[in-house]
C-alpha cells in the first residue's frame, strides 16, 4: 500500500497543477474577454466624444454666422422704417410741382414737412431714439448751456431757450441739447 500511496502522493501534485493550470486558463480567458469589452466599449466612448465634439464646433460656427448676421443687419428694421420718411419727402416735394401761386407752393411744402417730421419723430420713437426733453432743470449730461440770462419768467437752473434738440437713444445721450440756462 505505500507504492500506492507513494504514487498517489507523487500524482496528487500533478493533479492539483492541472487544476491550478485550468484555474488560470479560465481566468485568464475571462481577463481576455473583459478586456475585449472594455476595449470596444472605450472605442465607443472615443466615438461618442468625437460626435460631441463635432457637435460643438458646428453649434460653435453656427451661432458665430448667426451673430456676424444679426450685427450686419441689424439695422434693417429701422432702414426699413426710414423708407416711407424718405417717401413723404418726395411726396412734399412733388404736390408741389405745378402750384403757380407762391403761397400755396409754401403751405403745400410746409404741410408735407410737418407730415415727414411727425412720421420721422415716430419711427425713431420705435426704434429707442427720442427727444431730450426742454420742460426739466438743466442737467450737464443731456444740456450743454451755451449761453446764461437773467429771466424773470424762469426760474434759475432751467432753460430758457433750446438751439439745438438733444436726443437720447434709450437713456444714453446721442446729441446734447444746446440751450440758454436762466441765471
């Protein structure tokens, strides 16, 4: 019995190193297949980065174009706005065409001033543009005082007289007014 325990011993090393050997080829068959997953799936996520990517540049570029186009035209709405003015004025000037009596060619031409500059004065409203206003105390950052009197109808600080009308384009000043200030 010891021969046979004797051999036993001897292929029990042999048994255990195969099943060590078959452990480890499993194991490392299982390596080999998560690492092919891992692989592929990290092609995917290289592809999906790439799509983002390109994704970003065009949304990039795109809005770059629709701002180059919304500054370069954005001043259509008001030229557009502009062109009925320009056709009172010619309308002004043509409903005088013919008109032989002198006072009736000034009235006509006069009236048709008066249409453009009220249709002027409204689309520049709409577009943010109005008046600097002459009923308020001076105020250096909308006025510029080039002359001051002596008033006895109007209280010091205000003005007297407007030269020249100052506009504003929503609240910052396009054009002072020039005004006489009462001392």
């Amino acid at each position: 019995m010891s021969k046979e325990n004797d051999e036993e011993s001897q292929n029990e090393p042999l048994i255990n190193e195969e099943e060590n050997i078959d452990e480890a080829e499993a194991e490392a068959e299982a390596v080999e297949n998560e690492f092919d997953l891992l692989q592929e799936e990290l092609i995917a996520l290289k592809d999906k980065y790439a799509r983002v990517h390109a994704d970003f540049d065009n949304i990039k570029k795109r809005l770059e174009r629709e701002k180059y186009t919304a500054v370069e035209y954005s001043n259509e709405k008001f030229a557009k706005d502009m062109i009925p003015v320009m056709d009172a004025l010619q309308m002004a000037l043509s409903s005088t065409a013919g008109v032989a009596d002198p006072v009736e060619h000034y009235e006509k031409l006069k009236e048709g001033i008066e249409l453009t500059l009220k249709q002027l004065s409204t689309s520049l409203e709409k577009h943010g543009v109005t008046m600097v206003s002459h009923d308020e105390p001076f105020d250096p950052n909308i006025h510029n005082a080039i002359q001051s009197v002596d008033s006895e109808d109007v209280e010091s600080g205000n003005i007297v007289q407007t030269f020249q009308t100052g506009y504003k384009y929503k609240e910052r000043p396009l054009r002072e007014a020039m005004v006489i200030v009462a001392n």
